[in-house]
C-alpha cells in the first residue's frame, strides 16, 4: 500500500465510476483496477462496490479513506512545496569583496564552501569597499565582505573583525630604525610611501588619523589595487601602511615592519544584497566566519572579532 493507491481510491469514490476515474488519472482501466484490487488485498477487506450504475465505496472503503485521505494529501501537499522550493533554490552565489579579505583567504573561502555545496556555482567580483556596497544595493551580488574606518552599522551590517595597521618599508631604505618597535605618523610624516586611494577606507582611516595627529604624510604614490609588497623591497625610498595579512609570511623578515601608534583599526564588515538571505547566503555567509577564526588562530589573519 502507498500514497498513491490512496489517492486512486479517492478520485474513483469522487468519480463513481472506475473508466471516469481512470480517465481523471491517465491510466488505464486494468492498472486502476488492478491498484485496488492490490489495496483491497493490502487492508484484507473489499473498499469498492461494484454495481451497474458504477461504483461506490464500502462501510469499509468509507472509514479506511476517512481515516487516511487527509494524512495522504497532506504529504503529498509537501513532497509539492518541498520540490518547488528546491527549484527555486538558486544554484549560484554571488560573492563581492575587497582584496584585503581576497587575498589572504579567498583561496581558503571559496574552497571550504564549495566543498559543502559541490552543485552550487560560486562567483566572486573584487573591488574597493564603495564598489562593493554599490554591487549590494545593484542586486548584482548577494553577499558584500568590505571594509570601514569604522565599526558596522548594527543595522545594515555586520562585523567580521578588525586588524590593527602597520607601517612597512624596505631595510635599506631611509625608513626608521627599530622593527617590530611602534612608531607614530609624526615619525614618518617625511616617509615617501604607497598607499591605495581615498576611495578605499584603509586610505580613509589612515588619513582620519593622520588628521587627529596633525600630520601630513608624504604619498609617493596611491593605486586602487593591493600594494605589490614584494617591489618595496627594491625600492628604498618608500614604505607603506596596511594590515600585516596583506605581506606574505616569506616576505616579513625581509621588510621593517612597525605597528603604528596610537593603534589605527580597519574594519572588515558583511552584508547582504536587497533580497533576504537564502539559505545559501547564510551558509555562505557561515563559511567566511569560519574561515576568519581559522585564520586568526593560525596567524594568517591580524587582528580579533
């Protein structure tokens, strides 16, 4: 016996007839016959009576579909819901991000979520923090990972984690001495350095301090992609200032590195597109999270959530 007897059973009784009902059905008389034929012998009782006019249900008939019918449609009812929910599910998601999150784990996002969801089609668009909240408010990307000079707002966003900046020049250059040592902007307001433009909030944050301090720095050049840290150091007249995630670990030793002080904080933000999350935006979404603590317990990421 399955669901599917049931429902025969049903529209036979509603026709009152087996050839209208098979019709109703689009099967042949002999395979609805022989469906209850298989139930009658499943429930060991006769449900249909059979006359000249047609047929009708039994005593028997009449309290087995009483008691079944509704508890058959039903699950019926949500193998209906269930199946059309799964083909509207999108089958690709959209990711947009800076390079200060690309880079260091893009690799390792990308691969934990589509280990998960083999059948999803991931893609990822880079970009400055503006660019990426302007892909958000398009509807041209379902989850933005950005960054801020400041903390995210409770209402549009969410926190990721923040990283503390850190100022890096090449050792043979006219950099000041005493790596690992903190270091102010005054110090290196005659420091020729690289930074990105002031459309990135690294460049705003970096100014916003540097502003509070009364210093001017010294930019000997400003790029809207991440910084080349490798040419620093050949080239001794400039530094720069980022986030330690950003300088590859085979490249540290040979660079100065300083954290700045009073601590100047990046934010790394989340948010959703217009459309509520799905739920492959919030697995997603679960991914890069456990990605950043991953990161930050085995040091590929600087900072804290």
């Amino acid at each position: 016996m399955d669901i599917r007897s049931i429902e025969i059973l049903a529209t036979v009784a509603e026709a009152g007839s087996l050839s209208r009902a098979a019709t109703m059905l689009a099967l042949s008389q002999p395979t609805l016959s022989r469906e209850i034929r298989l139930l009658e012998s499943a429930l060991g009782t006769r449900v249909l009576h059979r006359t000249g006019r047609g047929v009708h249900l039994t005593d028997d008939g009449r309290a087995f579909l009483h008691r079944v019918l509704p508890h058959a449609r039903a699950i019926l009812e949500a193998k209906a819901d269930f199946v059309e929910r799964a083909r509207s599910q999108p089958t690709r998601i959209r990711l947009g991000w800076t390079g200060m999150i690309a880079n260091p784990l893009g690799g390792r996002i990308v691969k934990a979520f589509t280990a998960a969801y083999p059948d999803v089609e991931m893609v990822t668009m880079g970009g400055s923090s503006t660019h990426i909240q302007q892909l958000l408010d398009a509807g041209m990307i379902d989850i933005g990972v950005f960054n801020s000079e400041r903390k995210a707002h409770p209402h549009r966003q969410s926190h990721l984690l923040w990283a503390p900046l850190y100022f890096i020049a090449p050792p043979d250059g006219n950099a000041p001495a005493g790596n690992g040592e903190a270091i102010g902007l005054p110090e290196i307001a005659d420091q020729p350095l690289y930074l990105h433009s002031r459309q990135h909030a690294l460049r705003r944050a970096i100014d916003n301090a540097a502003r509070k301090q009364g210093t001017s720095l010294t930019i000997l050049a400003q790029t809207d992609e991440v910084l080349d840290l490798l040419a620093l150091e050949t080239d001794p007249r400039a530094g720069t200032i980022l986030p330690l995630s950003l300088v590859p670990p085979s490249t540290r030793d040979k660079l100065v590195i300083r954290p700045i002080r009073p601590a100047i904080k990046i934010y790394y933000c989340m948010a959703y597109g217009p459309k509520a999350p799905t739920e492959l935006s919030s697995a997603l979404s679960a991914a890069i999270r456990q990605e950043i603590r991953l990161a930050l317990g085995d040091g590929a990421m600087d900072g804290a959530v």
